[in-house]
C-alpha cells in the first residue's frame, strides 16, 4: 500500500471498509484501474480486530448468520475458516422488577399473558416484514402511515401490555437501531426486521449471531486489501470531489496524505463507500443536488458501548449457563459469550445502548466501568465484576464513523427518502451497509452494496452498443 500524490484511474472508490473494498474488488476483476482512499490508517471500516492488554477482541463488527451468503461465500472464497458461537446451556433473564430467571428454551420466563402477547407482536411484524420486504419499503402502501409514527407508540397501540412492548422494543432499538423507540418509525423498525428475512431472526440469538470469522471479522478486509496492494491509500481522508454534472466529464478526488500533503486522484467515475452521516465531510464541486443535501440531513448514527469482559476462564459454562442474558429495563441489555476460537480464558460480550450509553459517558472512566460490571455481575454473579482485561468499543467517538452500527431515518425520512439512497449523482455511486436492503447494517449488506456499485459502475462505463 502507498501514498502517491497523483494518480489516475477508471474509477475513484472513497473508504476501505467491506463496502468499498468489494466495490474496488469486483472492478478490479472485470478489468477497471481502482483507487481506494481511505482515512484512517487501517482498512476495515466498522470491523475491527485488535489485541488489547494481551486479549483479542472484536472491537467492531463480528457475527455471521446463516442468511448473509454474501460474506459467506467471501469468507469461503478467501479460504478463511469460521466458528460458532459458544451457546450450550441455560440463559439468564431479569425482570422489569428485577427478579433474576435462569431459563432454558426460546421463550422469555413471562407471565403466560406477557408472552402471549409478545408472540402476537412478533406475527405482526413478520408479516408486515413479508409484505413491505427489505428492498424497497417506502413503496409500500402502507409506508407514509408507519413512519410517521414512532415505534414506541405504534407498539402500544398495538398492546397494552408493557413488559411484551419493551422486550420487542430490545431487540430492534436497543439491539439493532441503538436509538430509543421513540426516537424511529414502525417503518424503520420493519425495514430491520425484514433485513434480517423476519422478525423472528432478529429474536433468534442463536440465528442472527451464529458464527464468527478465526482472525477477526477485519481480517476480511484484510485480505481484500491484500489483493489490491497498491491500489488502496491509506491515511487519505478525502476532502473534495469536483465531478461532472451529466456524469460524462468524470471526477477529480483529492485527499489528504502523501509527502506533499495532498493526494489528488482523477477517474471517470466515483464510488463513496462511507457512511451517509460523513459524506457531508466532502465538499463537492458543483454542490451535490437539493435532493441529496436534504437526504442526509435526516439520517443519523444510532449510539452503543460494547463491552468486552475477558476472565481466566468462563466461569459461568461451570454453573450450567451460556452466557446468553436478556433485560430490556438493565444497564447492559444483552450479553454473550464471546470467547475466542481455541481461547482457554473465557470472553464476555455486553451493549450499552442510547440513553443509557449517554449517561454512563458523563461518568468517569473509572465509574463507568464499575456501573457496568456491576450490571453485568446482576445476570452472572460476582465473578464478573473481576475481568483480567476489560475494554469498552466507542465508535461514537471514532471521528470517521460517529456511532453505531449504521445510519437510520428520523420519523418521515425513509419512506420521504429510501428510494434516493441508492440512485447515482452524476458519476458519483453509493455503497455502504447503511444503505442497503437485505443486510442492512451489516457486513453481508455492506458487501451486497459494494457489488451492485461496481456493477452499475461497470455497466456505466461499457461502450454504447
């Protein structure tokens, strides 16, 4: 990889992460010269693998589950091996009162009525994911009436009951959208669940956080990165796309980096692979169209803490349980086993989300951690309040990613905006995993968006027939 200040190239891809690097992978492949400009000094986007205080840990981005066939298929081409999450036995469940349940099996220890109610909502929002789909649900009839109203409020009209509403309400916002319920539409919370194939994928911990990659998640990138070698620039954070208006006259991206302080690279086409809350960081010459700037300005990061708590051993496998715990009303909502492939010490995973996440980062360092753990050791006793390495993924401080795990629209935004996430300015194309469909928020629709970029990219810049 090198820093050069002047190049040339068929197409300019803006960002190193899943999406950009697919993009610039399958190009490259069908014969496109590619540059990749990326800001940080490392590839990989919101995937991140590091070794901290001696433990491994996925600091970004890390589970498969059995729909992503994209990144399977990626991590099967690039002769990476996976392995599955530790999931044998018990999980634990903690009440709106605090009542600690040890259970086993796929319902939630609720009152028979509670639950009832949770599986009817759980119908409701499979079948409204079948019908509006993860593609295009702005199209849908029904689309203007559920995101115009807040997903809080379109659950309690739905059910009185709060403890179903809540706990429906965890594995969307607090789970997947890391923004409050009141703070997304209906219509965002089926755009979710229908990412995922169902609502009951998303409820499935065993399904949506099936497997992880030996190496780390970022070492798929890693290894896209690998094949195009000097291609990609690191350390460059574009600042300028001067381009055509009518999509003939090509673009001219420049960036910072390189012995001169400047990069400049020139292409007849361009594929920003960042998420939409940075693309205003780009000024563009001439000003993107009315459409775009008003675009942008309704979406925003959700905000999560996760939490690694690594231990000698995972003492909680020797009481019978998986280390699986659920509550929707606790500091930490969800924890896992996350401990790595062939790894004695035992791993443990927790989320901190929205509001939550803000009142513990007006604490200090040190109270925050106590808070936490403290949290943590209510699911699985004292132990965990004593972790030999203990460290907090913030990507909400991360200048070239401002939160997690993706973009979504304030109310109103997806059904007034979705169908222009995707279209092209220009020679300008769109790709990230805050964009697409099926995969939406994750790697495999970071993927998926990369290839269908290139591929537009490719058809775009085929000689007319």
């Amino acid at each position: 990889m090198s820093h050069t200040p002047t190049r040339d190239a068929d197409v300019v891809v803006v960002g190193a992460g899943p999406a950009g690097l697919m993009a610039a992978r399958t190009l490259s492949k069908a014969g496109q010269r590619v540059v990749v400009l990326e800001a940080r000094d490392r590839v990989g986007g919101r995937t991140w693998s590091d070794t901290i205080d001696g433990a491994f840990l996925e600091i970004g981005g890390q589970w498969i589950s059995p729909d992503q066939t994209e990144l399977l298929g990626l991590v099967d081409e690039l002769g990476k091996q996976t392995f599955e999450r530790y999931r044998e036995g018990a999980s634990v469940y903690i009440a709106p009162d605090g009542a600690r349940t040890v259970y086993s099996g796929d319902d939630f220890p609720v009152s028979p009525g509670t639950l009832a109610e949770f599986e009817r909502l759980t119908a409701l929002l499979d079948q409204l994911a079948a019908d509006l789909g993860a593609e295009e649900p702005w199209a849908h009839p029904k689309a203007r009436e559920l995101d115009t109203v807040s997903f809080h409020h379109w659950l309690r009209a739905q059910s009185a009951d709060e403890e179903a509403c809540n706990l429906i309400g965890l594995f969307i916002a607090g789970g997947m959208l890391t923004k409050p319920t009141h703070a997304f539409s209906a219509l965002q919370a089926v755009l979710m669940a229908a990412s995922a194939g169902s609502f009951s994928n998303l409820l499935d911990e065993d399904f949506i956080l099936d497997k992880r990659v030996v190496g780390g998640m970022q070492s798929v990138s890693e290894a896209m990165a690998a094949e195009l070698g000097d291609a990609v620039v690191l350390g460059a954070p574009v600042r300028t796309i001067a381009w055509g208006e009518e999509g003939n006259g090509g673009v001219t991206v420049t960036a910072d980096g390189g012995a001169s302080g400047r990069v400049t690279v020139t292409g007849r086409r361009a594929i920003l692979a960042v998420p939409p809350t940075l693309y205003s960081r780009i000024s563009y010459v001439p000003a993107l169209p009315r459409r775009q700037h008003q675009l942008h300005q309704h979406l925003s990061m959700g905000l999560v803490i996760k939490v690694h708590a690594v231990y000698g051993r995972p003492f909680w496998r020797e009481v019978g349980l998986s280390g699986t715990c659920f509550g929707a009303g606790q500091l930490v909502q969800e924890i896992y086993d996350n401990t790595n492939h062939g790894d004695s010490r035992g791993t443990l995973v927790g989320f901190v989300s929205d509001e939550k996440a803000d009142r513990l980062f007006a604490l200090s360092a040190e109270e925050r951690k106590a808070a936490i753990l403290a949290s943590m050791a209510e699911y699985l006793g004292d132990e965990a309040l004593m972790p030999e390495v203990y460290y907090e993924s913030d990507w909400g401080s991360e200048e070239w990613t401002r939160g997690a795990y993706a973009a979504s629209f304030d109310l109103g935004g997806l059904s007034r905006y979705g169908a222009d996430q995707r279209t092209p300015v220009g020679p300008i194309h769109f790709a990230c995993s805050d964009i697409a469909g099926e995969g939406y928020q994750h790697v495999d629709g970071a993927l998926r968006m990369g290839r269908r970029a290139a591929e537009e990219t490719i058809a775009a810049l085929a000689p007319a027939l």
